[in-house]
C-alpha cells in the first residue's frame, strides 16, 4: 500500500471519527448540555458506552443497531452522520490533498453537517455554532486560496441581510414567522466562509431542492401547509454542493444565458 493510499484511507476514518464526535454535539447542544462530560451514555437506560462500542459504523453494524444492554433500537442518525462526515472527509482529502485547504473545508463542512442535523430534530439552529462559524469565515478569508476578505464581509452581511430581508417581508404580509434567525446567522455563515459571488447559486439550489422535497413531505405528512420544514438542511446543501461543483456549475448555469 502506497502513502498516498494510507493516507487516502486516514482521512476517511478521520470523518468516521470527527462524525462520532459530531453526533455527541448534535445530541447534547441542543439540551445545552456539555460536549466533553459526562462520558457517552445510552439515552435509554444511562450506561456508559464502552470504548469497544462507540467504534464508528462498526460498533453499531456488528450490535445490529441497539444498545448492548438493554436492546433499545440506536436512531439511524448516528452511523448516517459517521458515515457521510467520512465520505466528505474523503472527498475533500482527494480534492485538496493534505492541507491547510482541506482541514478548513473540512470542519466547515462538517459544521454544515451537524447544524443541519440538530435543525432537523429540534427546528433550531444554535448560535454556538453559526455565530463563531462567521468570525472564523471571515478570520479564514485572510488566508491564501480562500475568498478575499472583502468578498468574505460582503458574503456574511449579504447571506444574513437577505434572508432578514425575506423574513421581515414574508412576516409583513402574511403575519407569520417565515424564516427564523438562526436560517440568517447560517447563510451569513456561509457567506463569509464562500464569498458574496457564492450566494446566488447557493439561494437557487437551497430553494429548488427546499421547495421539491418540502412539497413531497407535505403531501405525504397529511398536516398541509401547517407543517414546518427546516431550511437550514438545504441552504447546508447548496453550499457543499457549491464547495464541490460550484464553478463548473456556474459556468453551465451562466452559459444558458448567452
């Protein structure tokens, strides 16, 4: 086996095990509890998990899902979000090979991850996550291959200020919260670790797919329009498909138009 190949494969079982991490967060944030202690516990009968079966993706195929003890079903969500943080630390790895590039891209993208996760179970988005992921978009801009830092300001204003703007509005006519603050500090996020000329794409795709697969759920939930789908899942799909396909994407978009 090559260097390259270990190193390949380290950086996909680094996401399995940044994504364990992950789902602690996406547990315990929202419940404002610590993310260092107590040890991981079944949030069913409260034992400790061992370190043998806390293995990402493994622990859980080989328990066939459920807790050693007292055999309560473990949501999917845990070896979903290992798996996918490792595919995306896979795929950033191979993008940016061992880099300062890929470490950043990486935790953004796993943020992205996990905020997505926690807005889907609780219809928040916590300000623990997106706030300080503004200043270390803007920090990050002042490093080589990342948007200039005057992009990066103008992302951030413009990603919040938009969606205010769409909310504020949307509120006005209808007299119903539209769009919540946490959707503005996320795409203010985004904008600051993309750049202003990211935006328009990342709108575009959030509301297409949004609007597709929120019509599916609301047809097949039974509950009409009074059900309330997330956005920040979606608005987190634009930007890693824009981290990703983004230029290649803008060019064939951009392209029908002339």
């Amino acid at each position: 086996m090559t260097f390259e190949s270990i190193m390949v494969l380290f950086s996909f079982l680094l996401g399995l095990s940044f994504g364990s991490f992950m789902n602690v967060c996406i547990y315990r944030i929202p419940l404002k509890k610590s993310i260092i202690s107590p040890p991981s516990t079944c949030p069913h009968c409260g034992e400790r998990i061992k370190f043998y079966d806390n293995i990402p993706l493994l622990s859980y195929l080989l328990l066939s899902g459920r807790c050693r003890r007292c055999n309560h079903p473990v949501s999917w969500r845990y070896p979903i979000v290992e798996g996918l943080t490792g595919l995306l630390s896979l795929a950033l790895f191979i993008r940016y090979g061992f880099s300062y590039q890929y470490i950043l891209a990486f935790l953004f993208a796993a943020t992205l991850v996990t905020i997505s996760f926690i807005d889907l179970d609780h219809k928040i988005i916590p300000d623990i996550l997106s706030l300080p992921g503004i200043v270390a978009g803007l920090g990050v801009s002042f490093l080589p291959g990342s948007p200039f830092w005057l992009d990066s300001l103008i992302g951030a204003v413009a990603g919040g200020g938009t969606l205010f703007l769409v909310a504020f509005i949307y509120e006005r006519i209808t007299g119903r919260e539209g769009m919540g603050g946490g959707d503005i500090k996320l795409l203010a996020m985004i904008g600051a670790w993309m750049g202003w000329r990211s935006l328009p794409l990342i709108v575009l795709i959030s509301s297409l797919t949004g609007a597709v697969i929120g019509s599916i759920f609301i047809l097949f939930a039974g509950k009409g329009y009074r059900v309330r789908i997330p956005f920040g899942p979606f608005l987190s799909l634009g930007a890693l498909f824009y981290l990703f396909f983004g230029s290649e994407f803008a060019k064939w978009y951009f392209s029908l138009f002339m």
